[in-house]
C-alpha cells in the first residue's frame, strides 16, 4: 500500500520566491502532521490538522508559513516570501489518530538561496 | 519547543554490543511514547512505542524501560548490529514534540 506522499523530493528556489511543499497522506487516517528538520534545531512541529481542521499551529515560525488541509486527501505547506534560513528538509506525517504511530514521507529538502 | 530531552547526543558501540538511549519528559498527562529510527535521506519511521501502563516492551532486539514517576523512558538495543546505525528519536504525546535524536554508530 503506498505510504505517505511528498512533492517535490527536492527545491531550490531563490530568497523571496513563494515555496509549496505538497502531501498525501495514507488513505484512512484522519491526522497530519509537518514537521521540519534541521541540524540545529532537530525536528519541529509546525503543524498538525486532525479531520482536515488545523488543531495546533503554534510550532509555525512566523506569518510567511501557512498550511491547508482542504481534503482528507491533500495538504499544502507554504512559505511566502522564503528566506534562506528556511532551508531544511521538511517532512509530512499521518496516523489513523492521534496517539498512534505516525507513517512519515521522505519528505523535501528545500534549499533557498 | 522542546519538551522531550534526550541523550545522548550522538553513540558509538561495538557490533555485539548494547546500545542505551535516554529520554526524558515534562508533561504528566502524556500517554504515547513511541521511538523512531531515522536513515539517511528517509523520513523517520516507527521502531517500538510504550504505553505508561507498562514498564518494560520488547520487540526483539529493541526494548523500552518506562519509569513512569521519574518520567523517563529509555530505548536498549542488543546484540547491536551495524545495520542499527540510524538516528533514533524518542516522542511523546499528546504534542507528538520529538527528542533531539541519537546519532548510533556501530562498529563492525
């Protein structure tokens, strides 16, 4: 069964480009989750949607970062504008609910220059 | 951010030999204490979870030790393979916050 999927594995864009990471999560769970990874900072919490509904946003660093989740089936990740401290790799997650084990992508290593 | 620490911060053990990583916890009302194990270029993925109404879980070569008033929890690896070289990552819920990883590197 396919787990979940990330796009694009890679980007690179310039400093004040608008950035969009994509997600689909495993068919059937009902939570999702982005995160970041970084060397210093380790992996972050941004967000976290259960049933399509943002429930905890307070790991989003700032207002250029946004998320949406407008079906069971899809979520976004955007920065506008980026910045290159946003580089990272930034990964999506799901689990059926809450408590329960989260089924990460490969996620995307966005590099702004 | 961080309300799970963990240690240490990067491991080298023999082939043969036990790995041991530590976590650490605040919030009482945490119910999920999963460990992920993390290769480079992939997304972590579950290794073994706990619930706090045990104290010990095996899976093979991997067990969790849960001390439940101390709020820690340790991940041990036996007989530790060079295939087990991976960053390793303690969770908690209800925030699903995330340790700082373990970089395990075993020796042949």
């Amino acid at each position: 069964d396919a787990g979940v999927i990330q796009s694009p594995r890679h980007e690179v864009t310039e400093m004040g480009q608008e950035v969009t990471l994509r997600c689909k999560p495993i068919s059937g769970h009902n939570s999702l989750f982005w995160y970041r990874q970084t060397m210093m900072r380790g992996l972050e919490l941004l967000i976290y949607f259960n049933n399509n509904v943002p429930i905890d946003d307070s790991g989003m660093p700032e207002d250029r970062f946004s998320a949406k989740m407008p079906n069971a089936s899809f979520s976004t990740l955007k920065i506008q504008p980026s910045e290159p401290r946003d580089s990272a790799v930034y990964f999506c997650a799901s689990s059926q609910r809450r408590n329960q084990p989260q089924h990460f992508g490969d996620g995307t290593r966005l590099s702004i220059l | 951010q961080q309300q799970v620490k963990q240690s240490p911060q990067s491991l080298i053990v023999q082939k043969g030999g036990i790995s041991i990583i530590n976590c650490a916890y605040e919030n009482t009302a945490f119910d999920y204490f999963p460990w992920y194990q993390q290769f480079p270029g992939k997304g972590p993925a579950l290794l073994i979870a706990i619930r706090p109404d045990v104290s010990e879980k095996k899976e093979g070569r991997f067990t969790i030790s849960f001390n439940k008033s101390a709020k820690q929890f340790s991940l041990h690896i036996m007989d530790s393979q060079p295939g087990d070289s991976a960053t390793y990552f303690c969770a908690a819920s209800n925030d699903m916050r995330f340790g700082a990883g373990t970089r395990l590197t075993v020796k042949p």
